[in-house]
C-alpha cells in the first residue's frame, strides 16, 4: 500500500522533472542565447546584442522612417526611460539611440564585465530588461 503510493508519488514526481527539464536545460545555455548566439560561443557579447536590436528594430519601424517613437516601443521602455534615451527631445529614437540604451542595459547585465552575457546574466532583472529591447 505504502510502496504503491510511494510509487505513484515517484512518477508524477518524473513527470513533473520530465516537464521542468527542458527550463533546467535552458538554465544552461538559454533559449535566448541559442537565438542571438551567432558566433556560437554559448554566450551574448555586445555585437550580437546589437545586431538583435538592429534587427527588432527595423522590424518595429513599420512606416521605416528611421525611428521609433514611445508608442512603437511601449512595453520595452518606460516613459521615462524613453525620455532620458531621447535626448534630443524629438519624441522619437533613431537606431543610434536605441543601441544606446541596448549597450547601457548591456553593461548593467554585465556586473563581471568580461564582455560576455551567460544565461544567467541574461536571467537578471538588467538582462530581461536588456532582452526587451532584443526581441
Ligand atoms: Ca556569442
Ligand atoms: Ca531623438
Ligand atoms: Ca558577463
């Protein structure tokens, strides 16, 4: 009776490591990293991060006037963040000033500064917000 029990316990236990595992895989090299890695080195250098932000940028810059303005960016920067990358007050960013930002939240993802971010420097409040800005 116990060990039946036990048992039971034991597979929704494998069941329930069975669904986390591909997260625990991730904690790795995260799914994050496999998309921007383009050198494939395991890791997020500047570059890369750049060349995402590039590309995500294009892509929110429909009317492909060369910037974007807070309403095309809602979600990624707060008000006030889009403001103070904004400094030219114009109400809009060009690419140069969204890599800006993209390099800041780099940098602040990056407390070791050896010019790589790992899945969990991504996996910080600095390297989410910087991941905003990527996809
Ligand atoms: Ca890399
Ligand atoms: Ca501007
Ligand atoms: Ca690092």
């Amino acid at each position: 009776m116990i060990s039946r029990r036990s048992i039971l316990r034991t597979s929704a236990a494998a069941m329930l490591s069975g669904l986390s595992s591909p997260v625990m895989a991730g904690s790795r090299r995260s799914a994050a990293i496999r998309m921007f890695d383009t050198d494939n080195d395991g890791t997020l250098d500047l570059a890369e991060a750049k060349k995402a932000a590039s590309a995500l940028f294009a892509k929110l810059d429909r009317d492909h006037d060369g910037t974007l303005d807070r309403r095309e960016l809602v979600g990624r920067l707060s008000a006030r963040e889009f403001a103070a990358a904004d400094p030219d007050h114009d109400g809009t960013l060009t690419l140069e000033e969204y890599l800006g930002v993209v390099e800041q939240r780099f940098n602040a993802a990056n407390p070791d500064k050896d010019g790589t971010l790992d899945a969990k420097e991504l996996n910080t409040r600095a390297g989410l917000a910087l991941l905003r800005l990527l996809r």
